[in-house]
C-alpha cells in the first residue's frame, strides 16, 4: 500500500483546487517558511479523521476552511481526498484503490465519503486500524514529536512506548476499574449501614407481628367455631323441612300412583277402542288380500306349463356346442407341442453357433500374436540400442568435464595457500591488541566497582528512607479510608434520622406530618426527646421498650386530631402521650429506702436519663417506677425485699417483672433509636480527632519527601559518575569482544582452508577414479552395440517365417465362416416357423373362449325367469296364504265382540278412582301451609349466616364443620372472645412491616454478597490489565531497544546508543533514559549532548518505533531542522534506505533531504494568504 495521490480545496491556505501525485519512495513538500507547506502535513491528517482542532493548530474546527484573503472571499467548505494504492489488499476492502473525502461546512455540518460513498467516522477508523494508519500509529511525525523525545523526563518519555506498544487503552480500563472499586466500595458501607438499621427494627417488629398472628389466629378460630354453631341450628331447620317435603313427596307419591290407576283405566279403554278400530281395518285389509291371492295362484299355474316347452328345445343346442369345443382344445395341444419341439432345435443351433465363433476368435488371436511379438521384439532392441548410444555419447562428455576440473583445482588450491599466509599474519597482531584492551579493562573496571559500592550504600539509605515514607503514605491512606468510611456512616444514619427509619409505620407518618406542618402540638416521639448515658443504654432501652416509640403532644385533642388523620390515611397506628393529662408514676422514698442499702442498687431510671424539663411528668410515667440493677442476682434479691410489686431491670438488660417473673439472657447486638444518636455524636467527635491525624500525617510525608528527593540527587550524580566508566568499561569491552570475535573467525577460516585443502586432495583422487570408471564404461558400451545389432538381424528373418504360417490360419478361418453363415440361416428358419405356431395357437385359444361364451348364454337364457321348481314353490306359498287368511278373517270377528265387552267395564272403574283423588288433594293443601311457616323460620337463620358471615349453609358446613360438642362449643366461643379482649390493641400492619423488613434484609443481604463478588472481580481485572499492560510494555521495549542500537550506528556512521529503563523492577511506573556516544565521544546521557546530535539521536529513536510498528506511509514535518549539514546528509541516506519499504512524504527546507528526495514539489504564496502549487525546476504554477 502507498498513498498514490492528495486532493485539497478551501482547507486552510489552499483556496483553490490542487493536487499532488505521490510515489513509491522519497516526495519532497519544500517551501519558504510561512508558505503552507505544514497544512499539507494537516490536510492529511484531518482526512485520515482528526477530531481535536488544538492538534491542526486551530481552535475549533471551523478554522480548517479558507478564511479568506485581501483579494479573494472566504470559502463556505473545506474537503480533502486521499486517494491510496491497495493492490496488495493491506485494508480490508475489495478495491485495487481506496478514496476517503472528508467535508466540513461552515454551518458546522460535516460527511465522509469512502470509494464516493457516504460513510460514518466510525467507517474510516475501523477501516484503518490495525493497518498502521490510525491516529495511534507514527504514520505523521513532526517537529513536536521530536522535541517531545528531548525534552521529556524520563519517567514522561515512556508515554512515547506506551503509545507504541498500545497500552494507553488498558490504563483507561484500569482508571474505570479503580473508580468503579472506590464506588463499590462505598455502595458496600451504605448497604452494611443499612442492614445494621434493619437488624434493630427486625425484633420489635417481630414481636409484634407474632402478637398479631395470635390475634389473627384466634379470631380465625372464634370465626370457625360461631359459624359451625349456627349452621347447625340451621341444619335443624332445614331436617325439619325435609321431613315436611317427604311427608309432601310420600302424599304426592300416592296421589300420583292413583293418578296413574285413572290414567290406565283411560288409557286400557282409548286402547281398546283402537284396537277394536283396527280389527275393522284388517277385516277390510284381509278379504282384498284373499282376493289378490286367487288371482295370483291362476297365473302361477299358467306359467309353468310353458316353461317345460322351452327348456326342451334349448337342451339340444348346448350339446352341439360342446362337441365343437372339444375338438378345438385338441387341435390347440398338437400346436403347443409343435412349439416345444422347435424351442429345443433352435436353442441346440445358438451353441453350435457359439462354439464356431469361438474357435474364430481364437484363430484371429494366433494370427495376430505371432506378427506383433517379432514386431515388438525388435523394436525394444532397437530402443536399447539407442540407450547405449546416448550413454555412450555421455561417457564422453563426462571425461571432458573430469579433465577441466583437474585443471581448475589446481588453480584454485595455489590461491588458498596464499590466503591462509596472509590470515595468519593478521591473527598475530590481533592478539596482541587484545592483550592491551584486557589490560585497561581490568584498571577500568576495579575503578568502576569503587563507585558502584559508593553508589549502592547511599541507595540502600535512599530506601530505607522511601519505606518510613511508603509506611507513613499508608498510614495516611488508612487514615483517608477511614474518615471516609466514617463520613459514609455518619451520611447514613443522619439520612435514617432524616427519614425517620426505625419507627412504626403510624408513628414515623405522625413525625412527617409534623414536619409538614399538617399535625399541631406534637412535640416528638419520647426516643427523640430523651439522651441516655453510654453506661445505662441497654438497661434504659430494655426498660422504655416499645414506649420509646410513644409521641408525645400538648393534649388529647391534639392526640385525637392525630388519631382521626392517622385513620383518614389509613397509615398505621401510634400511642399518644398527652402532656396534659399524664400522671407521674414513681417508687416513694419509703419504698426506695429498704433497698437502697443493697450493693446492686443504682437508681430508678427516671433519675439516669437527660431530658427537657417540661417532659418530666412523662419520663416519670414511663420509668419512675422502674428500677435500675447492677445484675440480675440484685436485682432478683431486691424484688424479693419488695415482694416483686415493681419492674427491676440490669445494666445488661435483664428483666424481673412485677409479679416475680424474669427476663433474660443472650441477644444480638443491634442498634436502637437512642443508640443511633449516641453513634452519630461519637462520629462527630472521632472525625474530629482524625482530621487532626490527617493534618500531622500529611507534614510528616511532605518533610520525608523533600528528604528522600535531596537523596535521590545525590544518588543522581554519584549514578552518572559510574555511568561514564560505565561507558568507558562498555566500550572496552565492545573492543575487546570485537577484536575476540575476528580473532575467533580468522581462526575459524584457518580451520576452514585445512579442511578444504585435505577435500580438494579428496576430490583430486575422486576425480581420477571417475574418469578411469568411465573410460571402462565406454568400452562396455561399444561390445553391447554389435551384440545387439546381430538379435535384431536374426529377429528379421523370424519375422518372414511367421508371415507363412499366418496363410495357413487364414484358410482355416474362412472353412469356419461358411459354417457360421449355415448355423445362421437355420436358426432364422426356426424363428419364422415359431411365430407361425404361435399365431395358430392365439387364433385356436380365441375361438374356444367365443364356443364358451355361447354355452354360457343358452345355460344362462334358462335362468331369466323362474325355473319350473321355484313356480311349483310360489304355487304352495300362495294356496297356503289363501287358507291363512280365510283363518284369520273369521279369528278377527271373535275379537271384535270381546272388546265392546271390555269397555263397558272399564268405565265403571273410572267412576270410583277419580272419588278418591279428590280426597288426597285436600290433605296436600294442609301439609304446604305447615312448611310455608317452617320455611320462614328457615330463611331468617339463613340470612343471618350469609349478612353475617357472607357464607351460605353449604359452605359453613363444608369450611366449618363441628369438631367438638355443641356445648363445648358454645363455651369456647365466650372463652376466645375474652382472650381476644386481654390482647389489648393490636397493629395489625406489624405482619406486612415485617415481612417487607425481612424482604429487604434478604436483598440486601444479596446485595452485600453481590458487591462483595463485585469487589474480587474488579481486583482480578487491574490486575489482569497491570499484567497485560507489563508484558505489552516490555516486549514492544526490546524491540525498540534492538532496533534502537542498530539505527544509531547506522545514522552516525559508528558509535553506539541504548535505552535504558531508570526502575526495571517496576514496568508500569518507570522511565526510559537515552543514552548515545557517537564516534569518537564517550557514552553520555542525552542532555549532555549537542543540539544535532540530541536532535539525531531522537530521530533513531523515531526510526526504531517505525520499524517496531512498521506503517505504510509516514509524513515528516521538519523533524531534521535542528541537524547541521552533515547529519541532514546522514539523515536523508537512511531515509532513502529506508524508502524500499516505507514510503516517505518529507516536509522540509533543507538542501541535503531534498537532494535525496525521489520527487519534490514546492509551495508557495505567490498571492497573500493563498498557497499554491508549483514546480521547483519550473518555478511556474502547476495546473492540478
């Protein structure tokens, strides 16, 4: 890939259009300074899709378009083609040659074209990574680049590495990392602050939620118990209604069984009237029929007689068809036969057939082979005659050869021994020179060793002192975490302060409300009011419990007011305390008095807490008469003393109630209401005290690092002390190890030209040999030669001998085709002969189908009608039909008698049931008016069940069955209502209060575990990209580093120069130090030499990143002004050397480079503000 050609309009200084064609190699872009020749370098850059306008020396992009001049207006756009040679398909784009346009307009709208196409930013850099033409590649290095290198501090000057070796993307994603560690970080105190807050309101709630579980509980059980009690008394009535209906039904039964009795009667006389209808019918039916019968009978008779004439006449017929018949199917066997026999002639012929061309083929085989063996006998000699010859004729050449290489070794071996005189005089001075170097080493090196001991005792205090102050970094690092972490806490919990967190759902409404001012005369709730002493916090919070949540107001129409908005919202509930009405509630001193006296004793609590003056009556209601013990073991004995009438609580929070029961044991630590204000006051004061920590931290390490500093310039200057004999030990060692190495080479060609004189005598003896083999060989040849000459002579005469004997089978073979020709003509006689035999017996087979048809017929004409014996049967049917029913008529008129009789009878019975369905109606109306009135009773229970308890009869007996006796039952209604009752209020919401706490514990609790996951993954990744970033860092450094060295001695004709790393133990922190000696100097630090030769040196460096990342095509803006005359010259032979692979558009005003250049192009101002193009030889503008 190259660029092939540049295209700008209205980019800068360039109003009109131009265009410059480049090639492979060295382009030259000259010019006078202020000429424009450095926007070509911009152009360039801008197109290939340069964002940052600082970097095209504009400050916004609008400043790339012609602004016009004296004489010419501003340009409204700028655009800028490169146009590239891709015939070797470096970019992945299916184009021998690649476009990209960039266009910007001055209403600040811009477009990429790709190949003429639109296209996005994204398009171009994605096209161009990787290919060494993106904005990370050295593909345009200018004067800036070079002083960069100059002027960097070492530890700045790795940038120009990290950029090479790509890592500037992996620090950006270990920033990212260790910023999102830091937030992770602080997510993770918030979510322990927060799962601590829950961890005090869990308890409390879920006290009371197990109390509302029990209230729920036992109303549920009271519900069941009530509704089973009324459903059977309700089943009661609904027994005694279904022994009503059954009454009814059993009534309904009987009247419904007489009804039944009437309706048969009336159903046997309507029968008996069909039926007596229907005997007039088939009277009627009967004689009609007795007459067709008659009839039907004569015709039958009639009929039989004339099929016994025909059936005589067709008899006669079938007889002659069949003897026809007969005679056919024997004439059809003689012809099958026939068939037969002439298959077999005919298949015995084909064989015959087929042996005879057999033996033909056999015949042409032996005629064939006897010529064509001599044929190919002789040609094979011929073939080996022929061999022998070329072999013969290669004999010679062969000895030819052999006598010219005897001649040339002999040549050859009188200049070796010349050579090996001349080597082994200069092997004799060479160890003497090395004799002197390893003697000046030896000085140097002893001197070296004194400074490099100097060196490392004021190092080893350099890192004693760097470790006090790495200590003392971390100890202020902890002490950073810590006032974070702190700070973290603190945030948190005045942020649950704030929000009120920790109270009841009711109670913490009521607080809101008052802070909005919707709620009057609340003064807060009592944890908000009261301070309890660090010593007293778990007896106190043990002793006020849940009444700390109590909210205190100035009277109880404020309560009430609060009450009725609190059922209004439908927010929860609160206990009130209202400042008007409460009574104090105190032990009396007499009391107090007989305990005292005991060791345990500390005081009532009402005495240990802080609070506001005008909130006395309610501390003494809630603690007055509460008493504080040391421990339990007191606190038991002095209860006794008082024979357990009040509450004694300990320092550790157990509990002996009023009554002699005791409370106690092992909880949780959690955090309460008053413990989170004592939490927050000690943050205040801690964080106080650790700002001064930090304070005094911080001048320890300022005043350990200006310590450390001084010592590290020390350091500096006793390091570049050993480096000077350092480079002077380099250097003699170089020598040394040069002058060692010809030593080792001369040595290694006298070994070399000892092996090769005793091969050349080798080869000499060899040479004779062959040619004393091939002389013998020759001779073999000629012998061979009239040997077979005489085969082929004799193979001649066979040849002739063999042509006789081919006639003799040749007569054989012609008696052979005459017997063929007979076989042929016979079996086609056969075929003929079978196809006649074939027709006959297709013609004879036909006719016995058309003689069946026929008897076929006559038998079938026959069965047309009905046959003699199936008249005779109708005859008998019809005879017997007709005595059938002369039967049946007079049966029929019995009948009909009887009938008339039946149905006078049946209407008598009619009269008397029908008397007695009347009876049992009347009996029915009595029986509905007692079940109207049990019915009425009946809905009245019904309905109360379904009002009350919105269940149907059905439902409470399947939901609510009776698991105990009716009494039973009864009495442990009463029994639950007043258990119910000793409940006292209950908050209902606690239930849902504490399943959406102990929901939210669990997902922080998730959430705790997740950021923790979280937390590890993010320290694999910076570590992962520290590991990358070394290993990237290190190999592009010896690249570098290998291609460093060679260039400088290549751009200075000698000397040498290294990179050399300032920490080597830390690759991601340490800076590269450049060190050169060019010819004749020692080795320095690059500060220490001159303007050109630093300017040189950076150069190298430059050329050594581009042969580590090798790119297409690279812009050289001026990186050579600081050279002097002769370094230009070096540089631009490099330059040129380096063309074969890189192709070079070279921005310059020196005469050495343009001399080097393969193409030069000027840019000039012939006009104010405008550049233009034109030929240097020409000096006139060029038309682009």
């Amino acid at each position: 890939m190259f660029l092939k050609r540049l295209e700008i309009i209205g980019f800068k200084s360039f109003a009109d259009r131009i265009g410059i064609d480049f090639v492979p190699g060295v382009t030259a872009v000259v010019g006078p300074n202020g000429s424009g020749k450095s926007n070509v370098t911009d152009a360039i850059r801008w197109v290939l899709g340069e964002q940052s306008a600082k970097s095209l020396r504009g400050s916004k992009m609008e400043d790339v378009i012609f602004a016009g001049s004296d004489s010419r207006k501003a340009l409204n756009f700028a655009e800028v083609t490169l146009i590239l040679d891709n015939s070797d398909n470096r970019v992945a784009l299916d184009f021998a040659e690649i476009s990209v346009t960039r266009r910007v307009f001055r209403s600040g709208d811009s477009e990429y074209l790709l190949n003429k196409q639109t296209c996005r930013l994204k398009d171009i850099t994605d096209l161009f990574m990787d290919s060494g033409l993106g904005k990370e590649a050295f593909s345009i290095i200018s004067q800036g680049r070079v002083d960069e290198i100059l002027n960097s501090r070492p530890e700045d000057r790795r940038t120009i590495f990290e950029e090479t070796a790509g890592v500037l993307k992996y620090k950006q994603r270990k920033k990212k990392a260790e910023f999102k560690l830091i937030e992770t970080d602080d997510n993770l105190n918030r979510v322990l602050d927060i799962l601590h807050e829950l961890d005090s309101r869990m308890e409390p709630l879920q006290i009371q939620s197990s109390l509302a579980s029990d209230y729920l509980r036992m109303s549920e059980e009271l519900k069941d118990i009530e509704i089973a009690v009324i459903a059977h008394d309700l089943r009661m009535c609904v027994q005694q209604s279904a022994e009503l209906h059954k009454k009814l039904h059993t009534l309904d039964e009987t009247k419904q069984a007489l009804q039944l009795q009437i309706d048969d009667v009336e159903a046997t006389i309507q029968a008996d009237r069909r039926k007596m209808s229907d005997i007039d019918e088939s009277l009627d039916t009967n004689q009609s029929e007795l007459v067709e019968a008659s009839s039907e009978l004569e015709r039958l008779e009639g009929r039989k007689l004339l099929l016994a004439e025909k059936k005589q006449n067709a008899s006669q017929q079938i007889s002659q068809l069949k003897r026809a018949l007969e005679e056919e199917r024997e004439k059809l066997e003689l012809l099958e036969r026939q068939l037969r026999e002439n298959d077999g002639s005919r298949t015995e012929k084909q064989v015959h057939l087929k042996e005879l061309r057999s033996k033909k083929l056999q015949i042409d085989k032996v005629l064939s082979k006897s010529a064509s063996e001599v044929e190919e006998e002789i040609e094979d000699l011929k073939s080996t005659y022929i061999d022998l010859l070329n072999e013969e004729a290669t004999m010679k050449n062969e000895m030819k050869h052999m006598e010219q290489q005897l001649q040339f070794e002999l040549v050859s071996s009188e200049k070796m021994m010349e050579d090996y005189r001349e080597i082994k005089e200069e092997l004799e001075k060479l160890t003497k020179r090395k004799m002197e170097l390893e003697s000046r080493l030896t000085t140097c090196q002893k001197e070296l060793e004194q400074k490099l001991s100097a060196f490392k005792k004021k190092r080893e205090t350099a890192e004693q002192l760097e470790n006090g102050l790495e200590e003392q970094q971390t100890m202020l690092q902890k002490a950073y975490q810590m006032k974070h972490q702190m700070q973290a806490r603190k945030d948190s919990l005045e942020e649950l302060e704030s929000e009120f967190s920790g109270f009841f759902q009711g109670v913490k409404e009521v607080l809101i409300a008052r802070e909005k001012k919707e709620l009057h005369g609340i003064h807060g709730a009592v944890a908000e009011l009261i301070q309890i002493p660090h010593t007293y916090m778990n007896a106190i919070d043990t002793a006020i419990g849940q009444q700390s949540q109590h909210i205190i107001t100035d009277s109880s129409q404020d309560a009430r007011l609060a009450i009725e908005w609190l059922k209004k919202k439908r927010v929860g509930r609160a206990t009130f305390l209202p400042l008007q009405v409460m009574k104090s509630r105190k032990v009396n001193e007499q009391t107090l008095a007989m305990v005292k006296d005991h060791p345990s004793f500390v005081n009532t609590a009402d005495k240990l807490v802080n609070y506001n003056d005008g909130y006395q009556i309610i501390v003494e209601n809630l603690l007055g008469n509460i008493i504080i013990a040391k421990d339990l073991k007191g606190a038991n004995e002095m209860a006794s003393r008082l024979q357990y009438k009040f509450r004694f609580v300990t320092l550790d929070g157990d509990v002996v109630n009023a009554g002699g029961s005791l409370t106690g044991g092992s909880v949780k630590q959690q955090s309460s209401l008053f413990t989170r204000k004592v939490e927050l006051e000690q943050l205040n004061d801690k964080l106080v005290e650790l700002e001064k920590t930090v304070l005094q931290a911080e001048k320890s390490v300022s005043s350990k690092k200006q310590e450390v500093q001084g010592l590290r310039l020390e350091l500096e200057e006793t390091r570049l002390l050993g480096e000077s004999l350092r480079e002077e030990e380099l250097k003699l060692l170089s020598e040394t190890r040069e002058c060692t190495a010809i030593i080792s080479r001369l040595t290694s060609q006298l070994l070399e030209y000892d092996e090769e004189k005793t091969e050349k005598g080798n080869l000499h003896d060899d040479l004779v040999r062959k040619k004393e083999q091939t002389s013998s060989r020759s001779a073999e040849i000629k012998e061979s030669l009239a040997t077979i000459q005489a085969s082929i002579d004799q193979l001649q005469v066979l040849k002739l001998q063999s042509i006789e004997e081919k006639d003799k089978f040749q007569n054989e073979l012609g008696e052979l085709l005459s017997q063929i020709a007979v076989v042929n003509e016979q079996v086609t006689q056969q075929e003929k002969e079978k196809i006649q035999i074939t027709n006959s017996i297709q013609a004879s087979t036909h006719k016995i189908d058309t003689l069946d048809k026929e008897i076929a017929w006559y038998e079938n004409d026959d069965q047309e009608g009905p046959t003699a014996d199936e008249l005779s049967d109708l005859i008998t049917k019809y005879k017997l039909t007709k005595d059938r029913l002369i039967e049946q008529i007079q049966a029929e008129k019995s009948s009909r008698v009887e009938l008339s009789q039946n149905i006078n009878s049946a209407e008598n019975k009619l009269k008397e049931l029908q008397q007695k369905a009347g009876l049992l109606t009347n009996e029915e109306r009595t029986l509905e008016i007692k079940l109207s009135k049990l019915e009425v009773e009946m809905n009245t229970l019904r309905n109360h069940l379904e009002e009350t308890y919105e269940l149907t009869l059905e439902e409470a007996e399947r939901d609510f069955p009776f698991k105990m006796e009716e009494q039973l039952a009864r009495k442990k209604v009463t029994l639950l209502k007043r258990s119910i009752e000793e409940l006292g209020p209950i908050n209902l919401g606690s239930i849902q209060e504490f399943e959406q706490v102990s929901e939210r514990h669990s997902f922080l609790t998730e959430q705790r575990e997740d950021l923790l996951s979280a937390q590890e993954t993010l320290h694999e990744v910076i570590r992962e990209m520290d590991e990358e970033m070394t290993i990237r860092f290190e190999t592009t450094f010896n690249e570098i580093q290998s291609h460093f060295r060679v260039v400088f001695r290549e751009l200075f004709g000698g000397g040498q120069a290294d990179l050399i790393l300032t920490d080597p133990t830390s690759l991601l922190d340490t800076g590269v130090d450049i060190i050169a000696q060019p010819p004749g100097k020692k080795l320095q630090n690059l500060t220490l030499l001159s303007g050109g030769e630093r300017a040189l040196t950076a150069i190298a460096l430059l050329f050594a990143i581009l042969h580590t990342r090798p790119v297409p095509f690279c812009i050289l803006d001026e990186v050579e002004a600081a050279l002097d005359e002769a370094n230009v010259a070096r540089y631009s032979n490099y330059l040129k050397k380096f063309s074969h692979d890189t192709q070079f558009i070279v921005i310059t005003h020196r005469k050495g480079t343009m001399e080097g250049a393969d193409v030069l192009y000027g840019i000039t101002m012939q006009e104010s503000g405008i550049s233009k193009l034109v030929s240097v030889k020409l000096e006139e503008e060029l038309v682009t």
